[in-house]
C-alpha cells in the first residue's frame, strides 16, 4: 500500500528527538500521552507489539481500540473485540511472506494468527484480517502492509504512525495509535489532532 502513493522514507527522526530529549532530561518524553481510560485488551496489544519490536518490525495500531482506550470511544466491539488496523512496514521477512500467503494460521512468538474473511481481501495482497489467540483471548485486526523505500526496523515506528496520520486520514478529527517504542519505552500511546 501507497498511501497517496508515497513510499514511507524510513526516517527515524522523531525517535533521535525523543533520546536526545532523553539523554537531557532524564526520563521526559516529548510525545503526547495519557493515561488510558480503559484497560481492556491493553496486556494483549503490548504483548503483542512487544513480540514485533523484538523482532524488528515496524508497525503501529490505529483506529478504534487507541481511540477507545483513550476514553473518546465508549466501544471496539463489532461481532467480536476489534482492535482495529495494524500497519506493518513492507520489509523481507516470514510475518509478511505468511500474511501475503494469506496463511491460514501461522505463529508470532506466543500468538497464534488464523486469517478470518480470506475473500474479502483476496484480490488485495497488501490487506488481510486475522483473529489472533494469545492467553485464551482471541482480538481481531485488519493488517495493512505499507510500502517502504528500503529496509525500516522497530527504531522507525514513530515516523511511521506520523506518516500514517499524515497520508492516510482526509477528515480532521483526533487520532490515536499505540506504538511500542525499543529504548525501554514499550507501550506509549499517543494522541494527534488534525
């Protein structure tokens, strides 16, 4: 996916601000965050995050599960919980082979994927949905790849929500992503009005 048909450039420059900010003030962060309103599925989505920064991926949450546990949504349920979108940066590895596959089921560490609406999306490689078991629980997202001009890692993730907010969404109104952050900082969420 090219939103806009712009490739997402990889900078990292939010994240050097941030561990400049760091290395100066101690343990302030320069992002935007707050203290989630509700808690629900919150251990799920961090496990989960913490599983692709670790293996180096660059993704972000949007939608309406940030929204909800920022307290501006009162709902994330449709037939089942949905946490809503994950943008995953096109880079070679076995998650993206599995989701362009369209695999059936695969595993991320301690997560079990089980594509769910497969014709939904079958003629859109870039896009899949997949209900993912992690401790009894089963979330639904939709997975969303977005083209990279190169190879992006975890320390990109930052630029990738911006790039996201920034390409993506043609209607002001306030936004909200959960991004898992390498450096120590593993949940941050962080809200954006347009």
């Amino acid at each position: 996916m090219r939103p806009l048909g712009i490739l997402f450039d990889e900078s990292d420059s939010l994240l050097r601000t941030e561990q400049s900010l760091v290395n100066m003030a101690g343990h302030a962060l320069w992002l935007p965050h707050f203290t989630p309103i509700s808690l629900d599925h919150l251990h799920f989505v961090h496990h989960l995050l913490q599983s692709f920064c670790e293996l180096d991926s660059c993704c972000t949450i949007t939608g309406i599960y940030p929204a909800h546990i920022a307290g501006v949504l009162t709902s994330y349920y449709h037939t089942s919980p949905v946490i809503g979108r994950l943008y995953i940066a096109r880079t070679p590895s076995s998650i993206l082979d599995n989701i362009y596959r369209k695999a059936d089921t695969f595993a991320i560490g301690l997560f079990q994927l089980h594509v769910t609406d497969w014709e939904e999306y079958e003629v859109f490689p870039d896009y899949s949905n997949y209900a993912i078991t992690f401790e009894d629980v089963i979330v639904c997202f939709s997975f969303a790849i977005v083209d990279v001009s190169t190879t992006c890692g975890s320390k990109f993730i930052i630029n990738l929500t911006e790039f996201i907010w920034y390409h993506l969404c043609e209607f002001g109104f306030e936004m909200h992503a959960i991004v898992c952050v390498p450096l120590g900082t593993p949940t941050v969420s962080t809200p954006k009005s347009s």
